[in-house]
C-alpha cells in the first residue's frame, strides 16, 4: 500500500496543497507556522512559509524586518556590519566608528574639514572663540585651559600692553621697573637705539644709551670736564654748591690729597684740604 501523502502534525492530507519541508517531515502551511516557523529577532513574530526570511549567526528576521538600527534602511539585499548586537548600514557604521567633534558632537566623516589640537577633534567650523565665537578654523589661537582664543580676543583679555604705544605685547617684549615694554618701543629718547641688553641711564621718566647720556645728560666733572655718568670707575660722585666731581678727582688743588669722604675747604671755586686751606686764605 502506498504510503499516504499527509502533514506530520494535523496528518490532513497534501495531495495538491502547498507544504513545506521540515527536518525531513512534510508540513502544511499553517502547522508550519505553528509549531516550525524561526521567531524574527525585530518583531518576535513566526516567520511563515509565506515570508521570505534572513538568517546571520543563528539569528533570524522577517526581510521586511532586516533593516539598519540606525537609519532604518532595509538591508535584505544590502551589505551590511554587525556591532554589539546591532545591524548597521555601511555608512551608519562608518559614522559611528568615527570621531566626534567636540563642539556639535557629530561625527566627523571622510572629506569634512576639521581642527585638531592635543587629541581633541573639531568640524572647522565649529573651532571658535570661547569670547566672541567667531570662526577660528585653521587661523592662529591661544589656548586657555578649556578655552580657545582668536589672536584679537587674546591681546584684549591676557595680553600685556606696552607702556609707550598702548599696543598689545603678543611675543617677547621686555619689563623695566615693572613696566611692560616691546623691545623696539624701549630705546634711547636721544638716538632710538634699542636698550635691551644694554647699559642705559633713566632720568626723569626718559632713558639713554651710555654715549647719549654722557654727551648730552650727564654733569661734568669740575675738575677734569668728562661726563660724570654714575657707572663704572668714578661712580661715586662728590656734589657740593651746584658742582659735580668724580671721587677720584676731587682732590686738594694744592697738595692733591684726595678729599672724597673727608673734610675740605671750598674757597674762590676751588677745593683744599684743611691745612692747605689756612694758606690759601692768607
């Protein structure tokens, strides 16, 4: 007797009905879907004999359900990637491996222009000002702990400012009496040679160079007529009634005997020590 051509679960005969194969069972349409059927991981509904179905990694969906967790585009006759559980597009995974700009926190993708400073990524046009927000991009800037400055923000906040022309010291510069100077704004009232690094004399609020002061400013001496210039030898100086001497040249006119720091006789413009003061007085 031929064996009969029925469903293995209802035994309903097949005979010209559409069936399905099951671990080498025969299977009505609907005791397939009952008790066959694979559950889709997106809906956890059956998958019928009707549906067409995906299956990656022993994981099972509807096509209609096999889609991009991000974009929702459907992937059934795409290539995709599986990360952390998750399907995704090509380009949704290319986002998400991507790094993140740290001013819109979006991903910053292949062609985007972008800033990068110790680790930390920005769209170009998203690096601005911490003070007025302008667009840095690639222009020059001054980090301030968490703070990014353009070059005029940064002269107007934290930048010193000299003291002759009001402007902005952004490198070097020199400090006097602390006072900040540009290098080029500190030179010589006289000459304008530059006096950083040099020998110079301040008198009242100006400064010179060593030869414009002993030309121009310095006293002469009353005994020998050279520049009495308060540095090197000589920088002591003797003054008394209006009149200038280097220490070494103050000195009796008579005997010579130096007189710095001792007592003296000033009589008719000229200086003598005590005992040859008695005989000049004669």
């Amino acid at each position: 007797m031929a064996q009969k051509f029925e469903c293995h679960h209802c035994k309903k005969l097949l005979q010209g009905k559409k069936y399905v194969e099951k671990d080498n069972h025969h299977c009505c349409l609907s005791c397939f879907d009952k008790f066959c059927a694979n559950m889709c991981v997106e809906c956890h509904k059956p998958i019928g004999a009707d549906s067409k179905e995906v299956c990656y990694k022993n994981r099972y969906w509807h096509s209609t359900c096999f889609h991009c967790a991000k974009c929702l585009c459907p992937l059934a006759n795409e290539p995709f990637v599986a990360k952390d559980e998750e399907i995704l597009c090509n380009k949704c995974s290319m986002l998400e491996n991507s790094s993140k700009c740290k001013g819109c926190l979006k991903p910053i993708v292949a062609g985007d222009q972008n800033v990068e400073y110790k680790g930390t990524v920005w769209h170009q046009d998203c690096f601005t000002c911490s003070n007025c927000k302008q667009v840095i991009g690639t222009g020059s800037f001054f980090p301030k702990g968490e703070d990014f400055y353009c070059v005029s923000c940064h002269e107007a906040i934290f930048a010193k400012h000299c003291v002759k022309c009001s402007k902005a010291i952004t490198s070097g510069g020199i400090m006097y009496q602390d006072q900040p100077w540009h290098a080029e704004c500190f030179v010589c009232v006289n000459c304008s040679k530059k006096l950083a690094g040099q020998r110079f004399t301040a008198v009242e609020d100006q400064y010179y160079c060593v030869d414009c002061y002993k030309n121009f400013v310095a006293k002469k001496c009353a005994a020998c007529k050279n520049p009495i210039t308060g540095f090197g030898k000589g920088s002591s100086v003797v003054a008394y009634e209006g009149k200038s001497w280097h220490d070494y040249c103050f000195h009796c006119k008579n005997c010579s005997m130096n007189l710095a720091n001792k007592r003296f006789v000033f009589y008719q413009e000229q200086v003598y020590c005590p005992d040859c003061a008695k005989n000049a007085v004669k």
